[in-house]
C-alpha cells in the first residue's frame, strides 16, 4: 500500500524498457550499463529505485552507521563503567550540543539536510590554527574514507577540535580522551577568515540546488554562488561564473535550412512560443518539525502568486493530483512518488525533488495552471478546513468548455496516426532517459569521490609541509641552533601544494553541486515522456463510450414505433410517446458523447503539438546549452587553479 509507486490508472505500456529484465533492453540485446552498474550498497547510485521498498543506500561519504562505529571505539577503549561512561558522554554531546556547534553546522547546511562536505569541513577546520596533522587526523578519526560528514560526524569533529586546542602539543587525540574530557570541555575557537566566509560558508548545497530546470531566467541571481547551478534556461553567456550582459544573443541556424530550427511549421501555438521566459517557479521544500507521529509537510511557495508560502502534507499533493486527473484525464499529468512507511532521508530528498517537479510541471501547463483547485492549493493557508468545509467539482473538462468550428477544423484526420508514432517509440526512449539518468547519477558518485580524495590529499600534502622542515638534521634540538633554508623552503611550497588541492576539492564540491541540478534536470525531461505514457493509458481506459450501443437501441426504438404505428392498436399512441421520449433522450446522450470524441481528439492534439512539442525542444535545447557553459567555466576555474600554482612554484627552491 505505502511502498508501491503511484500510477496514473491502468497497466503501463507492455513494451516499456522499465519492465524488462535486468541487463536486457526491449530489444533483447544485453544492455552494458546494466552489467557495470554499482551495486547500491557501494555508491548509492546505479540500480538504485527510489521508489522501492527496500532502506535507501546511504549517501557516498556518509553512511548511516558511522556513528555508532565512533562509539564501538570508544568501548573497545576501555571496559566496565569507564567505557559506559565515555559512551553516554558522547551520547550526551550528539544529542544536545553546543549552541555554538548547531550554528556552525547551520552555516554550512543551511538547507539541514546534515551532510557537510569534507572540503568545507577542512576549510573550517583549517581556522582553528592547529597543525595540519592534527587536522587530519581529526578528519580521519571521523570521516572514516568518506567524502562527507554527517551532523553526529559534524559534531563529534568539533569537539576533537576544541580537544586539541585545549591538549598540550605532543598528546595524542583520539576518541577515548574526547570521552573523558567530555565533562570538562571548552568550546572550539574558530575564527574563520573573510575569504574562508566567501568560499565555504556561502557555498551552495546540494539540497537548495532546484529540482529541474528553473524556467525564469529573472529568478536567478548571478552570484558566486549560485552562478556554478545549473539553469537550463538562462541562454545569457557567463565567464568564470558570472553573466556578461548583452543585447544580441547569437542563435545558431545550422539545424535547419531556413534557419528557424525550433518552429513547428505552424503547429505551435502563437501564445506558447518563448514560454520558457515567463514560467512560474514553485519551491518544495521539507519542513523539519513533523506533524504527529511521522508525517511530514512540505513548504511550497510560487514565485507569482502573492499568498507567500503555505505548509502541505503529501496527502494534498495526492489529493490535488486526484482532482486534476479527474478534471482534465485527456491532458499531460506527471505522476507522484509514494508513501513509505519510516523513511530515511535519501528517499524524503528524492521525494521532495519529485514533488517539486510535479507541482512545477503544473502551474506551467498552458491549460491547468489557472486551474482553481491548484490555485487553492498554492495559497490557501489553511487548506486542510477548506477541504473539509468546500465540496470541490470533479466534473471532466469536456462538460463545461466546447470547441468551435476552427477548434474542431484544427484536429488532423491522421492523429491517431501521430500519436501512433509517438506511442511507438516511447519505450525506446524512455529507456535511453532512464541510462542517462543512470549515468550522471554514477558522474556525481565519483565527482563527490574525487571531492574527498582532493580534500584528504591536501591534508596530507599539508602536514608533509609542517613535517619536513622538523626531521632536517640541521633542526635537531641541542645543535648549533642552525635552521634549514632548503627544507623551510619546501615546506611552504607544499603549503602552496596542499592549499591548492583544497580550491580542487571545493571546484569539484561546485561541480557535484551542477550535475545534481543537471540530473534533476534529465528527470524533468524523461517525465514529460512518462507523462505521455499514462496518457495513453488513460485514453484508452476513459475515452471508451457508449455510442455504438445507445444507436442500436435507436434504431430498435424506431422499428418498435414503426410497427405500433402499423397496428393501430387502442393506447399505441401512449406508448410511442414513451418511445420517442426514451429516443430523444439517447440522441441527446450521443450528441454530447460525440462531442466529447471530438473534445478528446483536440486535447490529444494540443498536448501533443504544443505541450510536449515545444518543452522537449526547449528543455533538452537550453538544457545542454547551459549545461555546457558552466562545464566550460569549471574547467576554466579549475585550470586556473593550476596555473596560479604553476607560478608560486616557480620560486620554490631545489638545492
């Protein structure tokens, strides 16, 4: 009931690659990806659905035990009540820190999802002005290899910190001092510069990162921080991160002969061309306070609509899709994520990103955004007794809008022909979508391994540097008091080195945070195309009438009052009233069925030449588009970074 995922009514189309067999296509060849797909349990990506009943994988760098892995250490440290003890005082410390380690974390996670990165970890670490040894073993002692650290991780990290700080330099920090000095432990002294502010305090996460593409370019502010996401839409050209204005955007024509590569030869309406510069953008986001026992709300919030934001449960989601299939069953509608009973917070992000999709893909459909169940949605502040007190009409779409003679004249007489062709081919590309998918969610594991690795590689690079010039022979204490020039020199060279290697693990935390965005964005694009798969299925469950049967009664109920009429016999003429009473009442009936026929077709028709004609266009176009700007501009940053290195090095000594 709670882990099965929400369909749109119906089986889903037979040949859909989402059924095959795992490592078989739908064409029965073996698919390679799925034969070299990580396993769930080693990177969280890959064959991972979302939407299963099975735990979600814990994120690449922070796996769910950690913690308690931390705590095994301090047990296997000592025994009886002192091991106890250690242990409760630790608890104690995760669950009720220091004000000071809460604001931290807030500061580096605004969002809340309790995952910092290790890059920033070590930036902030790095203001404590402890030696970078110490450092790294702190970052060692708990990020266990990982590429991120969890809140519990965050915590106990700071506290190692405030353990150094307060320790003579030659004792040795470990989880088993943190637990005896618990008691008695000050408080970090952090002081982190302006630059470190600039470049790790404000740096974007991951969570803020837009679900899809942000159709408004107007939304975006082009910041340090927020020029490195990923806006498919925003066809301004950047350098190094930041918007150059301009009044002539070049367009390229060499996709088509006569140089108007995205029209649709007259198919798309007039009203939906540039649709992508002034769509309405909503936010999803998960409130942390839950409501009982264990539902959630979700704070939605358009930036169009002056209601300000409104807290929902996912019931109203469901309840708001309910509506709109029952409304409008013949128009696009994505589908929702489920329900699971005690989830954690992988599946609650994944669901979060879908919901926001759904409700963004909405508001911007040309007919269901002015939709008054939606607007209700969008900014009744206690919408809960608005359904409880206001009965809402579920009557179809057909009933109370009629088509005219240049509507009706508008329908194609091959559409079935048309939507043919799209029906053949959705399998197949689904199927392709689902492999990108898959393939730039494998792009982010490894992007935030090398994050990781960048991280601990300029710690060690670090505390070579303060190591090197201590173990030269000309250093040993007792001597002449001589010190090394050749060793000091290459100690701060490799200072350089390790400062260097921090900037590449905070480009690559930038460039994880993009592909995000840019998977996001991909998952935009293949529900436009399950949207058109339970459309049809839709279709041909609603679409079916009665015509054909009430026409036979018809014509039955003409011969039958052909004949009384015949007979004569005392009363027919009572009778044939009942008759022709009971044939204009059907005739009526198929009137209007035939009207909805002709409806449907046209419905069919404008999702299909203008809904789904101009956004696989727009979004898959701009999509790459910005995609391939703001991969040029890392590797700009990136190179950059080098290059700076490349000229400090030049000075270091070799002899």
């Amino acid at each position: 009931m709670f882990n099965a995922p929400r369909r749109m009514g119906g089986q889903p189309l037979s040949s859909s690659s989402f059924l095959t067999s795992p490592g078989l296509s739908s064409s029965g060849y073996m698919d390679p990806l799925a034969s070299s797909m990580p396993a769930p349990a080693a990177a969280g990506f890959g064959d991972m659905d979302p939407w299963s009943a099975v735990p979600s994988p814990a994120r690449s760098g922070t796996p769910r035990g950690s913690i308690e892995e931390i705590r095994e250490g301090i047990t296997a440290g000592g025994a009886g009540n002192g091991a106890t003890t250690g242990r409760e005082g630790l608890n104690g410390l995760i669950n009720d820190p220091p004000a000071v380690y809460v604001s931290l974390l807030d500061q580096l996670n605004p969002s809340g999802t309790g995952h910092i990165s290790l890059a920033s970890v070590h930036r902030l670490l790095a203001t404590s002005k402890l030696p970078a040894l110490t450092v790294e073993k702190i970052i060692n002692l708990t990020s266990r290899d990982r590429s991120s650290l969890a809140r519990q991780e965050f915590f106990c990290a700071l506290a190692l910190v405030a353990l150094a700080q307060s320790s003579p330099e030659n004792d040795d920090i470990s989880i088993e001092r943190l637990s005896a000095s618990l008691p008695n432990l000050p408080l970090p002294d952090l002081k982190p510069s302006a630059a470190s502010i600039n470049s790790t305090l404000s740096l974007p996460s991951q969570s803020n990162a837009p679900a899809g593409y942000d159709l408004n370019p107007d939304s975006h502010a082009h910041t340090p921080s927020t020029s490195t996401g990923f806006n498919g839409w925003d066809t301004t050209p950047r350098t190094n991160g930041f918007s150059e204005p301009s009044n002539d955007v070049h367009v390229s024509s060499g996709y088509s002969a006569n140089g108007s590569a995205f029209r649709s030869d007259g198919i798309l309406d007039e009203s939906q061309q540039g649709y992508w510069k002034r769509l309405e953008t909503v936010e999803v986001v998960l409130i942390a306070e839950k409501e009982g026992w264990f539902l959630q709300k979700y704070k939605v919030e358009s930036d169009k609509r002056a209601s300000g934001s409104v807290s929902r449960r996912y019931s109203d989601f469901v309840w708001l899709l309910d509506c709109l299939i029952k409304r409008y069953p013949f128009r696009l509608l994505p589908g929702l994520p489920p329900k699971r009973i005690g989830p954690d917070a992988s599946f609650l992000e994944s669901r979060r990103k879908a919901l926001r999709r759904f409700i963004n893909f909405v508001v911007n459909h040309p007919v269901m955004k002015d939709d008054g169940a939606l607007n209700v949605f969008l900014t009744e502040p206690n919408f809960e007794a608005w359904r409880k007190r206001t009965k809402v009409s579920t009557d179809e779409e057909s009933m109370s809008k009629k088509l005219n003679p240049a509507q009706e004249m508008a329908i194609p007489a091959d559409l079935e022909e048309k939507l043919g062709n799209l029906r053949d081919h959705l399998p197949t590309i689904m199927g392709s979508y689902q492999k990108l998918v898959v393939l730039a969610e494998r792009g982010l594991a490894r992007l935030q391994a090398q994050m990781g690795d960048a991280s601990r590689m300029a710690l060690g690079i670090q505390s070579v540097g303060e190591t090197v010039g201590k173990c030269c022979f000309r250093c040993v204490p007792g001597g002449n008091g001589e010190g090394c020039s050749l060793c000091e020199g290459v100690g701060r060279g490799l200072g350089e080195v390790g400062e260097s290697w921090t900037r590449v693990a905070e480009e690559t935390e930038k460039r994880a945070i993009m592909v995000t965005r840019h998977i996001e964005a991909l998952k935009t694009q293949r529900d436009l195309y399950l949207s058109f798969r339970d459309l049809f299925v839709r279709h041909d469950k609603l679409s079916k009438d009665s015509v054909d049967a009430l026409r036979k009664k018809v014509e039955t109920r003409s011969k039958k009052i052909d004949g009384l009429k015949s007979a004569a016999k005392p009363g027919w003429e009572a009778e044939v009233d009942k008759l022709v009473a009971a044939t204009d009442q059907d005739n009526s009936t198929i009137a209007s069925l035939l009207s909805r026929r002709v409806f449907i077709r046209a419905c069919m028709w404008h999702e299909l030449s203008v809904v789904h004609h101009s956004r696989q266009a727009a979004q898959v176009t701009l999509g790459w588009r910005e995609f391939t700007r703001d991969q040029v501009d890392a590797m700009g940053r990136l190179r950059d970074v080098w290059d700076h290195l490349g000229e400090r090095l030049q000075g270091m000594p070799v002899e």
